[in-house]
C-alpha cells in the first residue's frame, strides 16, 4: 500500500504550510527566518529519517512568458501530437491554440453545457492511444432531472471538423440544484483506466456513502464500463464505480511516472462546513477512505487516511502534473500544482512517494491559477482564472503562460 512514512515541512516565507504526516498527529506552521526553505524537524522523526533541507529554485534561472490571453475562465489543457494546445473554457467552449495563436473559432461539436456557478465545461483528456483512435474525454456539467445539477463525462472523436461519436462513458448521478463542488478532473492511469474526481455538492455526507458516487474517485474503462477489479464490485452495499472515497472536492489529479501512484489537490472546508483552510494532497488508493467529512486538518479516525500535504491557510489546490522534462532538470520527478486562493504554482520535491521539500513560485504575480501542464518542449503551461467570479476579472481575458529557461 502508498503510505507516507515520514512528510516534512519547508516554509517560504510567504506561506504558512503545515505538512501531516501519518506518524504525526499535530503540527504548527511559524514564519522562517532563513530567505531559504528550512527544515522543521517532527518532534515524533528521528534525526536519521529527516529529510535534508530544501533550497528554493533561482529565480534567475527561469522567465515567464504569454502563450496566449483573451480566454474565459480555461478549466483544462492537453497537447495534441503536432503540439496544438486544447483548452476548455468554464462557459462551454473548446478551443485550440496553434503555434501560439488562439483560434477565434472555438471547435463544433460540444453538447449541451449547464454552466452555472462553478460548473460548466470543465476538465478534458486524450486516450492513451490517441495518436490512433483521436478519442477525447470532456467532463461537464448538466441539468439533469428537476433542475439537478450533475457531471457527464463523454467521449468524442476529435476530427477537422470538430466532435463526433458522442458516447456518454459516465452519464451522471442525481446532483444538487447548487452550483459548487463538482470535482471534475480526469486522467487516465498507467492501467489504462480512466479516473474520475466528483466532488460531494456542498453535502458532506454524501462523501461517506458508498450508495451515492459524490465525494468519490470513480475508475472506469474507457467505454465506460467498471472493472472486474474495482475494490467494491460485486458488493450490494456500495456502488462498483467507486475508486476512493471521503473527498470533499478534488480539483487536481496526475499519474506518478514511476510509481503509476495517483496524487489528488482536494478543497478543504470553507467556512460554513468546517475552519476555513485544510486543504490537501492525497495520494488515492484502491478502497480506500480519505476521511471528509469525518476527518480534516489533524483529526485522525480508525481506517481514515490523512493526506500527504495539508495546508493550514486555504490556497484552493487545482489542476497538477508531474515534471519530466530535461529543460529544468532540477526539477525532474517533481509534483506541480496550481492554487487559485493562493496565487502560486506549488513544487513539491520527493523521494518515491515521500515529501523532501516545496516551494511557492509565481505567489502573487499572474492571479489565480487554475491549472498546470508539461509541454512536448519541457516547458510548463499553467492557465489563469481571474475571470471565475473570484478573482480580479483581468481586462484582457485569462492567459496561458509558460515557463522557459532564462
């Protein structure tokens, strides 16, 4: 089983973090002195177990430029083969970006999209063998029955003209009129399964019904139907879909290379259902329970798995990846996630599936990011979202900037 043994903290000044592992019950973030991101040693780790302190990436040693801007609210990116950019736009639109030119006309062919509140068009991804069969995975909102409003995942052929073979691979589940927590990221994993985050739709207590597929990661073949070795087939008590659940809203997920481990960026409360913060990064296993709405921050119950990463201060972890590029070498075998509250695009250094370090980069200087891709160059493209409804609604639309060596 993908347990942490031991997670360390490293600070950067501009952040209080405080990273749980599963030997410790508690810990406390302080400001560090150091322009460096020092170590904080758990009380409960021995001195030989300590992970060697983290230093923060020059930032000299790489620009930021702008691919491209004038894009509404983008919630997902994938390169095709020739290097084109795909991009979903929150409000319904699929657009392409060639050669760094955004096409004014977005792609034919997409059905139709509740957009409302957080919903609408939302994550996309490329089969693993797209390359032959050009099938593409949206995931999107819908009214469903009384105004309900709920996930669809559909497979399309993507042809120069635009969508076709419409084929609903996850149809949906009963919603909730209320337009939040829809999850709604997708990765297909090193067994050729399609993963699927559902968020629980502002119930909590739909995240530990295993009756209800909200507050779930759902794995599917990918025509939709479940697999034989799904952890609850063949059980009357829980629906065979279910991957993991006891997650509150998990907007990020990428495939470890090495490990084919599944890491997920997870919402943690927000006020009204539990201490403003908590978010987390968990690392998803078969049958497993991550313990929303039972457990969160340091709280610990029997068969509830505390995350990877926690984060004391909300920064709304979203769309992730891993690095295995050779244009930043330093930075091979990382973990890469966006923060929306946070305003930073988050590096985290390991050893297997083992936290040795992180750091903030961008904090504070291109708004809310939204999502993180690794381009076929080695370069990283991350997606802004300050035209969501909770950022600054930038007056020349949001941007997909990358980060090239200096």
């Amino acid at each position: 089983m993908l347990r942490p043994v031991s997670v360390q903290l490293f600070l950067p000044l501009s952040s209080l973090v405080c990273v749980l592992s599963i030997a410790i019950s508690a810990c406390t973030s302080k400001p560090q002195s150091s322009s460096a991101l020092d170590a904080v040693p758990s009380p409960n780790i021995t001195k030989s177990s300590q992970s060697q302190t983290f230093a923060q990436t020059n930032p000299k040693s790489f620009k930021v430029e702008t691919v491209t801007e004038g894009l509404e609210v983008p919630w997902g990116m994938e390169f095709l083969p020739d290097r084109a950019i795909l991009v979903t736009e929150r409000p319904g639109r699929l657009r392409i970006i060639r050669g760094g030119k955004l096409d004014p006309k977005p792609i034919a062919g997409l059905p139709t999209i509740a957009a409302s509140g957080e919903g609408g068009l939302m994550d996309l991804a490329l089969h693993p063998q797209f390359s032959q069969n050009k099938w593409l995975y949206l995931a999107y909102t819908i009214e469903g029955n009384g105004g309900l409003l709920q996930t669809r995942v559909s497979r399309f052929r993507l042809t120069d003209t635009g969508l076709t073979e419409k084929l609903d691979v996850f149809p949906g589940v009963p919603g909730t009129a209320a337009g939040n927590h829809f999850g709604s990221r997708l990765a297909f994993g090193q067994d050729a399964k399609l993963y699927i985050t559902l968020g629980e739709r502002g119930e909590p207590k739909r995240a530990q019904d295993l009756n209800n597929l909200n507050g779930k990661t759902l794995r599917l073949n990918d025509d939709g139907a479940v697999p034989k070795d799904n952890p609850y087939v063949g059980r009357s008590d829980a629906r065979p879909e279910i991957f993991s659940y006891g997650h509150r809203n998990a907007q990020g997920i990428a495939i470890q290379p090495k490990t084919g481990a599944i890491f997920q960026t997870e919402h943690g409360p927000s006020g009204y259902d539990g201490r403003q913060g908590g978010d987390e990064v968990n690392v998803v296993e078969a049958g497993k329970n991550y313990g929303w709405p039972n457990i969160s921050y340091d709280r610990k119950a029997p068969g509830q798995l505390p995350p990877l990463l926690l984060y004391q201060d909300a920064i709304a972890p979203a769309g992730a990846t891993f690095y295995t590029g050779n244009v930043f070498p330093q930075w091979q075998g990382n973990f890469f996630f966006t923060n929306l509250r946070g305003r930073a695009l988050t590096r985290v250094a390991l050893d297997g599936i083992k936290v040795v370090g992180q750091e903030k980069l961008l904090q504070q200087q291109y708004g809310r990011l939204r999502d993180v891709k690794q381009g076929p160059d080695g370069f990283l493209y991350i997606a802004t979202s300050d035209n969501d409804g909770y950022g600054d609604a930038r007056s020349g639309g949001d941007r997909i900037i990358r980060l090239v060596p200096n």
